[in-house]
C-alpha cells in the first residue's frame, strides 16, 4: 500500500497535474494546513496560474526523488514548491518541517520569510518563523515572531509555546511566566490547548523547583477546566491523564487511566502503558493490593515483561513475604539477565529465607556478568555476615566502602557504618568498631541502635561505663519497650555495681521479650549480686533452657543454693 505521500504523487503523475488543476498540492502526512481556516486567495482564487502550476510540478518532482530516497533532491524540489505558491501555508509548514529537520535552518527562514509577507499570513507562520529565528539564535527576532504568532492566532498554543521557550532562552523567567498567564486567560481555548499549556506549565515547574508548586497548582486549575470540556479522543484523554499525573493529582489521573481501560480493549501496548502509570501512582501511595492487579494485568497481557515482575517482587518484599519476593526476582533475571537490580534483590529475599548459600550462588552470578559495584559488595557481606564469616564481611564491607567514597559518598550512611561496627565487634577488633559506631553517630546522632550497641559494647568489656549509661539512657528514652536497650541499661548499671537499679530493668526486659538466655543470664547476675541464691539459680536455669552454654552452667554448679 503506497504511503500518502506516494499516493498523491501517484494521483499528480496520472494526470491532474497535466491537466493544469489550479489547486494547491494535496496534503501529505505532516501537513498541517486546516482548509477551514483558508481564504479564497490562499485556496487558490485570484493566484497566478502559471506560480501555481510551476509548485504542482516541483512538488511531483519531490515527490519521485522521495520515492528513491534521494532526500537532498527532493528537498530542493519542495523548497521550490513553496517559494512559487507562498500562500499555501501547508505546503509552507510542511517543506519547512522538513528543512528544520535536514538541519537546514536558512532555507526555512528564507521560505517562512517570504509566507509571513503574504497580508493574511496565521499565526502558525509565525510560530514556525519564531522556532527557526530561536534555532539561529536570534533571540530578538523570535520573540517578535512569537508576539506576532500570539496576536493573529489567540486560540493556537504554538506562538505561546514559541514565545515561552525563547523568554527561558533569554533568561527571561517574568515574561516567560507571563506568556503562561496570558495563554491560561484565553476563554474560548479548547481541550487540546489547554493540555499542551499544562504540560508548559509542569516544564517550568522541573526548570524552576522553587516555583514547582505554584506550577503544578496552575497545571491542575488548567486541566481541570481542559477535563470539563470532555474531551472524546482516547489519544487526548490520555494526554490529560498523564498530565494529571505529572502535576500531582493521581486521583484523577488513576480515574482517567481506569476508564481508558474500559474503552481501549484491542490496544495491548496502550493498555500495557496505562497499567504501568496505575501501578506506578499505586505504589507512591503505597496502595500495594492495587499496584499488584495492575501489574498482574500486564503480566496477562505481556508474561514476558520482566519489568512487571521485578515490581511485583519489590513489592511482595516490602511486605514481607521473601518466598514470593524471590519467586519475582527470579522470573526477572530469567526474562532480562542483564538487567543487575533483580540479582541483588533476590539474594537479599534470599537472605531473608536464611538462605545464604543461595544468596552466595545468585550475587558470583551477578558479579561474572556486571562490573564491581558498591551493591554487588554490600550484598555480599550480608551474606558473609549471615553465615558468620565476620572477616569475609568485613572485606567487602570495606570494599563497598571504597567504591562509594570514589562514587557516590551519600551511599555511606549511618546504616552502612552501623553494619561495619557491629561486625568488627564480632571479630573482636573493639577499637576499630567504635570507630565506625562513632561514625554512625555523626551521620544520626539519635540512632538508638548505634547508642545501644556501643554502649553494651563498653559495659561487656569494662569500658567507658559512664559514657557507655549515657548512651544506652539515651537508647531507652527513645524506645522505652525495647526489651534489647533495658537488658543493656540493666547491665551496665550492675557493671557500675548498682545491681538494686539494675533490676528492675532487667525484670522489664525479661517481660517485654521472648525467652532470651542472654537476658536470663544477666537477671541471673544480678540476683546473685543482690545475695539472692535461689532467684539467680531460677534465672539461670531458665537461660539453659533457652541455650546450652557452659559458662552459665558452671555459674550454677559454684553458687549452690543456700
């Protein structure tokens, strides 16, 4: 089937051209003209009959150089079919369309110069005019060309539009927000002006983040006067979603998605697209159930989008269900191997399973087929860290550390060190775990994880103890229930031999946890500090019950009950 541009140039070829037909050439794709809106003269009345059968001919000899692929010939043809008929603004738009898009700027100046001489030239010449003098860099001159545009077509966005970016350009900002006011004034705008002013408006608001919100606000006010208008078109109805969308109102956004689903039921890609956008506004609102039917609804649609999947994991993960989670990874990297995300989110589901085996077999996977990254090795001292093997953790716990700090240093949060702490304190290495606790607590210094655990740190090693009370006072205050924080305040109290404070937190520990050997172990001590035989032998039996450990069974076998 012959493309439209070939068809008329079939029709040109066949015979009405010969004939000497004065009208102007027949529209091709990308035409813009809108005969409605032409005068007699522009439709061909009164114009010279030879001008107009001269373009006919360069305009069907463009037509054949198009049809061999010889563009640079049949651009010259049709840059000579608009220089002999100036007033056929279709043909104007057209050729220059194309000369803009062959990078040939001049020659569409040159040819939208001559159009805007004609009296009654529209505003499209004009906005067209002023988008080539911009690509030019004059400025001056553009912003003219777009007043003019804005003047002779009110109700046409392109001279706005034209006029807008070139303010921006010029660093104009005030005039640029005017042009955007006085566009949003125009009464008789319809739906798709109003649409394309939105999407102006949301521009501003990403070019200037100090105004977005008084940007987005006006976006909104616009398509909501666009959206009374009821727009039939699916095409426009979804442009007025996804502006919704970007401008923040997702409740209309998601309404307008949802009824395009009811109305495009033979448009797989669309509704594929429309699925995602609902998925994607369900998850910023953390309305989990809804995202997980929109991506289910792609997956039945297209079972081989392996994005669907790994969000569909991402959230099954968040909600705490590794197994499904490690199912979607999994279906995710078979889909797409190339895609590194999706490894290390399975390997941590997988750790989640306390399966660090897996998790070891999945992260060599990704670390054959991707370049050293920080994720690669921050995964794989967790998994190191799960199987206790602290100083393998530690190795790639500092390798992490390095490539971050070469990087991207903002991935070095308190969390990050708090994991170096806690696994240097594991190895022993006491001095070089406070280091990285301390540097936990400059980055957050009311992590009360990091005070805690330094804090018991001291007290089980006799150090610092009256720093190491302040820290873990501070933990409790924080978290008053944490059965964890009481347990340490309770001992560090009995390490400043101040068993009789020591108790009750410790009494309090014991109630708010599960059965803990450590937490009966220290109630244990300290009842034997208080001179009480019998409810220490009480609390160390009861630890072990919870875990054999022959420390406190010898506890047991040299303080007999009395």
């Amino acid at each position: 089937m012959l493309s439209r541009s070939r068809f008329w140039g079939a029709v040109l070829l066949s015979g009405a051209f010969a004939a000497g037909c004065q009208s102007r050439p027949a529209p091709v794709a990308g035409r813009q003209a809108d005969s409605s809106s032409l005068t007699p003269a522009k439709a061909g009345v009164d114009r010279p009959a030879e001008k107009v059968a001269q373009a006919h001919a360069h305009y069907a000899a463009a037509i054949i150089h198009d049809m061999n692929d010889e563009t640079e010939a049949a651009l010259q043809e049709y840059f000579a079919a608009a220089s002999d008929d100036p007033e056929d603004e279709g043909l104007v738009l057209e050729v220059s369309r194309r000369l803009i898009q062959n990078k040939q700027p001049e020659k569409a100046l040159e040819l939208l110069s001559r159009a805007s001489e004609v009296p009654e030239a529209s505003g499209e010449i004009f906005a067209r005019l002023g988008i080539v003098y911009g690509q030019l860099g004059k400025l001056p001159q553009a912003i003219a060309a777009g007043r003019t545009a804005v003047k002779r077509s009110p109700n046409s966005l392109s001279g706005y539009q034209n006029l807008f970016v070139n303010y921006l350009q010029n660093k104009q900002d005030q005039e640029a927000q005017k042009v955007l006011d006085d566009a949003s004034k125009q009464p008789n705008a319809d739906a798709e002006f109003l649409i394309g002013l939105s999407e102006l408006c949301l521009s501003y608001s990403v070019q200037a983040p100090s105004q977005r919100e008084k940007f987005n606000a006006k976006a909104i006010t616009v398509l909501d006067r666009a959206e009374k208008l009821n727009p039939s078109g699916a095409s426009l109805r979804l442009k007025l979603a996804e502006a919704y969308n970007s401008a923040g109102n997702s409740e209309k956004a998601a309404a307008l998605y949802l009824d395009l689903l009811k109305k495009l039921p033979d448009l797989p890609l669309i509704r594929e697209r429309i699925h995602a956008k609902l998925a994607g506004i369900y998850l910023r609102g953390s309305d989990h159930k809804l995202a997980v039917e929109q991506l289910q609804a792609i997956i039945r649609e297209d079972p081989t989008n392996p994005e669907a999947y790994y969000y569909l994991g991402y959230i099954a993960y968040t909600d705490k269900k590794p197994a499904e989670a490690a199912d979607y990874f999994g279906k995710t990297i078979l889909l797409n191997p190339d895609f590194p995300d999706p490894y290390y989110e399975l390997a941590l589901s997988q750790l989640s399973l306390e399966k660090p085996d897996d998790a070891q077999e999945t992260l060599e996977k990704a670390r054959k087929r991707f370049p050293q990254n920080y994720t690669l090795e921050l995964c794989t001292g967790l998994t190191y860290w799960q199987k206790k093997d602290y100083k393998r953790a530690a190795e790639h716990y500092t390798a992490a550390e390095i490539i971050a700090q070469a990087t991207d240093p903002q991935k070095l949060d308190d969390q990050f060190y708090f994991r170096l702490g806690a696994t240097y304190e594991r190895l022993g290495d006491y001095p070089q775990a406070e280091k990285y606790f301390n540097k936990c607590l400059q980055l957050d210094p009311n992590s009360a994880e990091a005070q805690n655990y330094l804090g018991y740190m001291w007290a089980e090693h006799d150090q610092k103890l009256d720093q190491a009370r302040e820290l873990i006072q501070k933990a409790v205050k924080a978290e008053p229930r944490n059965a964890a924080y009481l347990d340490s305040l309770s001992w560090v109290l009995f390490k400043l031999h101040q068993p009789k404070e020591a108790l009750d937190y410790a009494l309090k520990a014991v109630e708010l946890s599960e059965p803990d050997a450590t937490l009966f172990d220290h109630l244990g001590d300290i009842y034997a500090a208080l001179a009480q035989p019998q409810k220490a032998r009480e609390a160390w039996t009861k630890s072990l019950a919870v875990e054999p450990n022959e420390a406190v069974r010898k506890k047991l076998e040299t303080n007999p009950d009395k």
